[in-house]
C-alpha cells in the first residue's frame, strides 16, 4: 500500500521543459518523498532577482554543461521569491512556474535554511540534502562552476560511493563549504538590497552630509554593486578620513575610519569592489595597505589577477608581501602563473614568514600534482613552521583524500603546534567548518587582520531546530532579497 501511495504522489510530479540548463522540480514536499523513495541527492538552490552573483548563477552556472549533467543525477529544487512575467512557465528557470518556485522557497526557508534575527537568509546559496532531508553539505553566497562541480559530485559520493562521474581537474571546494550543516543568518547586517535610484539617492544625502547614522549608511552603501557606489567609497578613502567620525561626521576633525570600512568592505561587499581597494595596494598608511590587500584576498575577484600578481614583485613591506601571496593564491587559483610563484616562493626557505605564507596559498588553488608533491614534501622535509603551514594547506584543500595521509602521519606529542595543525586539517576534511582552523592559520601566517569572509560565520547541524521563515531570502556582499514570503509589496 505504501509503494503504491509513493508512486502515485510521484507521478503526480509535474514534467519538465527543457530549459537549456537544470530542470527543477515544482514540490519541495514531493521532491522528497521521490529522494527517499529512489536514494537520491536534492540540490536546492536559492536565488533572487537583481543582484549580480544571483543573475550569474542562473545565465552561467546553471547552464553549464557539466553541471547539468551532474544536476540530471540528483533531484533539484530552486527557491525564488520573485515572479518572472504572466506565462505558465517561468521564463527565469524555465522547467517550473513561479507560483512553484515561490512555494519552494517558503519551505526551504521554513525547513532548510538558518534565517538571521529578522529573518533574512543568504541568496545565493547552495544546500544538497540527503535523500532523508538532512544536510550533506551547503556554500552561502555565489560559487563558480568549478567549486558547483566539487558540490555536486561530493554529495553524490556520500550517498554512493561508486559514483561513477569524477570531479574535472578544476573543480575545487568553496572557501566558505559548510559540511552537514548549512550557514547560520546572514551575517547580521542584511537589509533588502539597494537599487539604482535608492543608491543615488543615500549618496546624495550623505554628500549634503545630513544622514543620520552616517557609518551605518556607508556600510549598507558598501553592500551595493553599483558604479556610483563604488566611485563614493574611492572618494571616502581617498579623503583622508573613512566615512564618519566620533560623532558620526567626516572630514576634518573627525576619527580615521578609512582601515574600518576597508575591513568591511573586504568581508561584505560584492566582488567588484576590488576597485576600491586596489587604489591602496602600494600607496598610503601601512594599516590602510594592510587593510586593502586582505580585501582583495576575501573579495577574490580574478579580475584584480593582475594588479596583485604586478604588486607581490614590488612589495618591499614583508608583512604586506606575505599577505600579497595569499590574495594572490585567493584571486589566481586556476592561473598557471600565479601558481609557478606561490610554488617558487613555498620552496624558498631562506625567509620563513614569506614561505609559510605561501604554503597556505597553496591550499585555495585548483588542484594540482605538483602542489601535493610540495606539499608532501614539505612535511617529511622541512622545519616546524614549514610543516605547519603545509598541513594547514591540506586542510584547506577540503579535499577529504587527505584524510587517510594525515592519519598516517607520525604524531609527536613535543610539537604541538605540528601536532595541531594536523588536528584542525583532519576535523575541516572530516566536516568541521572552516571556522575550527581560523586561530590555527592566523598563527601560522602571523595575521593581524581577521578574514571574516573565509572563516566567518556559524553553522546550524543537521537536526538542529528549523527556524521559521519570516521573509525572503537576502545576501550580503553577493546579496539578496525580496518580497514578503506572503506576497506583501515588499519590506
């Protein structure tokens, strides 16, 4: 009687239309029944109109040949808030309607996802669920086709070890991969996404110097990927005083906030503020150079490729250099170039900040047969500080092959910091989010700036308590938002 139940619901399913890209399932409810019924992955993708990274998602990565044909293996779901013209189909995602996906995305918010205070949740973002509901592993913010590709077979391969698809040479975990869990809020300062016309208008109250709460306005500025945003927050920076004072005001008198809102920028804004900081890579105060070259490494733009790879040669400052090498790791990972200089600059021994810089480097690249023979090496061969940063690398690769090699490693007890390097590296590849290694690598890379982007953020363990979806989905920096889940006229 139960299989018949099950097959019936199944096929009340509606079928697909063929969209170019990956067809979506219309029932949340009913896509699960169909996951357990057939020991199947659900991939849920969550989305939102007007936004840079949500619109690459759809026109791009979802259409990508190889993620198709990994998404034809699992069971897919999109939630979107958002109605795409008058037609049965909609003609954003194509296989569905939007009234579809618009119910998707209340249950995915209301069973899935980790709203904030308020109720916001990150868009994009990826979550696949094992055919028991529960997560298997889920990315917030946008994630190219490589790191899509690393998602999809990882998942499929937790359910099935003889998966048959293997991972292309570029695919690669995202930094911020969160393992049988998903992110926790959205990072405590999502707001419904500024447009044009209201980012015009916010820059036009704070030149006349009449905001209120000016700091605040200028961060919430700072989350829009608008021209004229970006080209205020140059003028800001290049004032001499960042965007508000003691008391709220600029200018002169007022406290130097520029190092602050280059820090924001950096774990916030969309990927094309790489303009902004890139004015402060080689000129300015040490703090403020300081401050920019960690943005550009969390805003990872491989657009900016050339102005850090053109810096790391000149740079003189060891402290900034070191830190040169990890954006350039951060914004070159598929480029041979940049990665023939990190792999140069991990095997010079003769200056130990400069080289364990560049072994974590190693670690954000694609993969590569020559960074894990490095890699290996440098822990059978090198000193302490070496091997650390070498194993810190591994665990950074998220690539759970490494599993069984650090096992195997011999553990003294008398060099703990080796010893905990190799602890921390084992918990991220069995799962652990990239958080439980933050302390370890600023140690080893002696950072004084916190990256908040790569290592920020709090999980939500599968089976922990489902919060209630009060609004639609919001993202920070790549960032997002709606409409009421109830179809009010907005927020």
């Amino acid at each position: 009687m139960r299989s018949l139940l099950v097959c019936t619901l199944l096929s009340l399913v509606p079928g697909t239309v063929s969209s170019g890209g990956i067809e979506w399932q219309a029932s949340y409810e009913l896509a699960l029944i169909q996951a357990k019924a057939e020991n199947k992955v659900v991939f849920v993708a969550v989305n939102m109109d007007g936004e840079r990274a949500n619109e690459r998602m759809v026109k791009d990565v979802y259409r990508d040949k190889v993620i198709t044909k990994l998404a034809a293996e699992t069971i897919n779901l999109v939630a979107s808030n958002n109605t795409h013209g008058s037609s049965k189909t909609c003609s954003r995602f194509g296989s569905i309607s939007c009234v579809e996906h618009r119910q998707v995305d209340v249950h995915v918010r209301g069973n899935v996802l980790a709203p904030d205070a308020d109720g916001f949740v990150i868009a994009p973002q990826h979550v696949f669920l094992a055919p028991d509901g529960k997560p298997i592993l889920s990315v917030p913010y946008g994630v190219t086709e490589a790191e899509l590709e690393w998602c999809f077979v990882t998942a499929l391969r937790s359910i099935d070890g003889d998966f048959p698809l293997k991972m292309s040479s570029k695919a690669r975990p995202p930094a911020r991969l969160v393992m049988d869990g998903v992110f926790e809020g959205a990072g405590g300062e999502s707001s419904q996404p500024l447009t044009r016309e209201e980012v015009l208008e916010l820059i036009k109250e704070l030149k006349k110097g009449r905001a209120e709460a000016k700091q605040e306005k200028i961060k919430v500025l700072a989350t829009a990927d608008e021209p004229e945003a970006r080209e205020y927050l140059t003028s800001i920076l290049r004032a001499g005083r960042g965007g508000g004072g003691r008391r709220g005001g600029g200018g002169r008198g007022g406290e130097d906030r520029r190092g602050e809102l280059l820090r924001w920028i950096g774990a916030h804004s969309p990927p094309s503020y790489w303009e902004v900081a890139v004015e402060f890579l080689g000129a300015g105060e040490e703090e403020l150079r300081a401050e920019a070259v960690v943005a550009m490494e969390q805003l990872g733009s491989p657009d900016s490729l050339r102005e850090v790879s053109g810096r790391v040669g000149k740079e003189k400052d060891p402290q900034i250099k070191k830190n040169l090498y990890r954006a350039l790791g951060a914004v070159g990972s598929d480029d041979s170039r940049a990665r023939a200089t990190l792999l140069k600059r991990a095997r010079d021994g003769r200056d130990e900040l400069l080289q364990a810089n560049a072994l974590l480097a190693l670690g954000v690249l694609a993969p590569d047969e020559d960074i894990e023979e490095l890699l290996r090496e440098t822990v059978a061969e090198e000193e302490e500080s070496a091997q650390v940063a070498a194993l810190l690398a591994i665990g950074l690769t998220r690539n759970a092959e490494w599993i069984e090699y650090l096992e195997a490693l011999p553990n003294d007890p008398t060099l703990r910091r080796r010893a905990k390097a190799i602890e921390v590296s084992l918990g991220v590849l069995k799962g652990a989010p990239l958080s439980t290694m933050e302390a370890t690598v600023m140690a080893a890379g002696t950072d004084q700036i916190p990256r908040e982007r790569i290592f920020g953020g709090t999980v939500r363990r599968s089976g922990a308590k489902q919060g209630k979806a009060k609004r639609p989905p919001v993202g920070e920096g790549e960032e997002a938002s709606g409409e009421e889940a109830e179809g009010d006229d907005g927020l």
